[in-house]
C-alpha cells in the first residue's frame, strides 16, 4: 500500500458501516477450521471467507462447520468458480447452507486458479462468470430446486485483478473485492472507475456495491517474524502486478523472478519451500507495499493509510505466522488473535461522527 498519498472517501460511494472480512485457507482439519471461525467472531470480523483450492478440503463442507460453530459471522467462498462446479450444484449448496446458518451466507466467484492440473482451460471467462451469477441467482429464488424458492438469493461478492470482471461486478455484483494487494490512491480509483463503468451499462447505482480491497494479513507480537511469514506472497505479487512506482530496478526485479522459479508449493501454502535469498531480496518497503504484516501496532498503521484511501470494507487473506514446528491452524490462530486489537480500534473509530 503506497503512502504517497492520503485519499479522501470516493464521491462514488456513500460511507458505510465499517464491513472486516477474514479468508482462511483450509490446510487443516475441519475442526480446526472450526475453531478458526469462532476466533474470527470473537476478533470482531463480519465475515470469513473460505479458499476454494485444489486438492485442499472442500471449501463448502468446511462453511458448513465454521457456520455450525458460529452465531453472528457471515461465511462463503472465497472464490469458488464456474468451470469446477456447475452453478446449479453451487445454488444447491448455498440453500443448504442458508438453511444451516439462518443466512449468514454469501457466494465468492471469480474466475478460478489452478484448474490446468486438472486439464481445465478457462474459456470466455467474462460470458461464464456472468451466466454463473445469473444461473446461481435464477436457481435460488425460481422455486427449482427441491427445497423451494429463497426469496432474494444470497450476496454474491466477485473478486478479480482484471478490468473487464471488475466491469462485469458493477453490473451484477452485491460485493466487489479488488484483487490488486497493492494499493494507492491512483490504484484505487482505477478499481472504482472500471466498477462505475460496469454499473452504468445497466443503469445501476454504484453505491449498491460494496467494494473491499483484498490485503494479505499476519500479525504476531514478533512483528519481524510476521513480515518475513510474507515475503513469499510480496515476492508473487510484485512480479505478477509490477506496480510503476515501486522502488525497483531491473536487476532486483530479475534476482526476484529467478528464485521464486526454485520456490515449492503455493505461495500461501504452509508447508512450501521459500528460497532463503527472498529475505534480503524483498525490502521492509515491500513488505509495507504489498501487505499488512507486524505487531498490532504496525498493522493499526497500515489499516488506516487503506481507510484513508476511501475504503469503509477490507478484505484480509489471512497469512499463517510461520513459526518452527507451527501447523498452519496455529499460524492463522496467531494472526487473528494478535489482530484482534486492531479491528476493535478501527470500529470504535468508524463509529465515531
């Protein structure tokens, strides 16, 4: 998040009610989720967001548990996608969900990632995701499926780096999350232009969406350890995004590429391989650029310069604190209980006049 400059809230949106939303990755059993759930609820999140990954647990059975352990928080995917389930099955699975929960469910889609293992491609991505909405939405509330009808569906948040489904969540889209990780003031009104776009095709107010910037989270009293636990995503992002005004020359950015070409694992999976060389590789700055990482206090900082930008939502994509012998359950538990200050200051702060 660049702190070149302090943003005031967009003309494009009404201020909202402050919205904390938390996404785990479920490398753990589905008790263990469970429990991630409750800590979430009690830090004072609204809503947790669980990983739809290949080869990990089922992101559905594990909404069921975490919305079986809680009262209050929302729960959804965070995202499922079109091309590894049929919009009819993922309607089918959020009426049960809805059932379980009293409503506290949302549906994450995006596009999908990591699907060529299974031999999938992603054809007409834009046309698949929007007949995705449509048929999810149409399924819930014609009366189809055997339960009957759900009067108004459920949210549907999309998440995307991408103009055109930052476009197409303008139209449809009850939440828009911004999948950039870096953020400034410049990068946050491009999101909110390409949204205001879209909702101008079909005559849509853009303040009937919600728009949440997607940060990467890991908090731990050892704050040095917590911003080395994500160096690996800060390492992924740069040379994905490659933002222009980040402090970077060729050869940096080079050395940067080359070791991740040795890096094992997803860059979010808890048992991955990082090369050593990263730590020196990627800066303090970088870290402060692509994420919120530290003690309560660093992250306190960091929020505020996001609020700053205009948000009244954030989404965080909870990092594990990487600890000898720490499974990934005990390094999301970490970063959620020495976060939970934070979200508590940022909400009596947003509800003051």
């Amino acid at each position: 998040m660049s702190a070149a400059t302090t943003h005031m809230p967009s003309a494009l949106h009404e201020r909202r009610p402050l919205t904390l939303e938390a996404e785990i990755t479920p490398g753990m059993t589905l008790a263990e989720a469970a429990s991630l759930a409750r800590a979430a609820e009690d830090a004072g999140f609204d809503r947790l967001g669980v990983s739809d990954v290949l080869w990990y647990p089922d992101c559905f059975l594990v909404q069921a548990e975490c919305l079986r352990a809680t009262s209050r928080i929302h729960v959804g995917s965070m995202v499922t996608n079109a091309y590894t389930r049929h919009p009819a099955i993922i309607a089918g699975a959020l009426q049960s969900l809805h059932e379980l929960s009293d409503g506290r469910v949302f549906c994450g889609l995006g596009v999908g990632a990591g699907l060529e293992d299974l031999g999938i491609g992603y054809p007409d991505p834009i046309a698949t995701l929007r007949s995705a909405v449509d048929t999810i939405r149409a399924t819930l509330t014609s009366g189809r499926l055997e339960r009957g009808a759900l009067a108004g569906g459920v949210p549907i948040s999309i998440g995307t780096r991408s103009p055109q489904v930052m476009r197409l969540a303008g139209e449809m889209a009850d939440i828009a999350l911004v999948g950039a990780r870096y953020l400034s003031a410049e990068v946050a009104d491009r999101y909110r232009g390409w949204l205001a776009d879209g909702a101008a095709r079909v005559g849509r107010s853009v303040n009937a969406v919600e728009i949440a910037p997607r940060l990467t989270l890991c908090a731990s009293t050892d704050g040095s350890l917590a911003r080395r636990s994500i160096k690996r995503y800060v390492a992924h992002y740069l040379t994905l995004i490659r933002p222009d005004d980040i402090a970077i020359d060729d050869e940096q950015l080079a050395a940067i590429t080359a070791e991740l070409t040795g890096a094992r694992g997803w860059y979010f999976a808890h048992d991955r391989y990082d090369p050593p060389e990263l730590d020196e590789l990627i800066s303090a700055e970088m870290v402060e650029a692509f994420g919120v990482a530290g003690t309560a206090d660093d992250c306190m900082r960091l929020v505020e310069r996001v609020l700053d930008l205009g948000f009244t939502s954030l989404s965080f994509n909870l990092a594990a604190v990487r600890r000898p012998g720490f499974s990934m359950y005990q390094g999301l538990r970490e970063t959620i209980e020495a976060f939970a200050p934070v979200v508590e200051h940022v909400r009596a702060a947003s509800s003051v006049p």
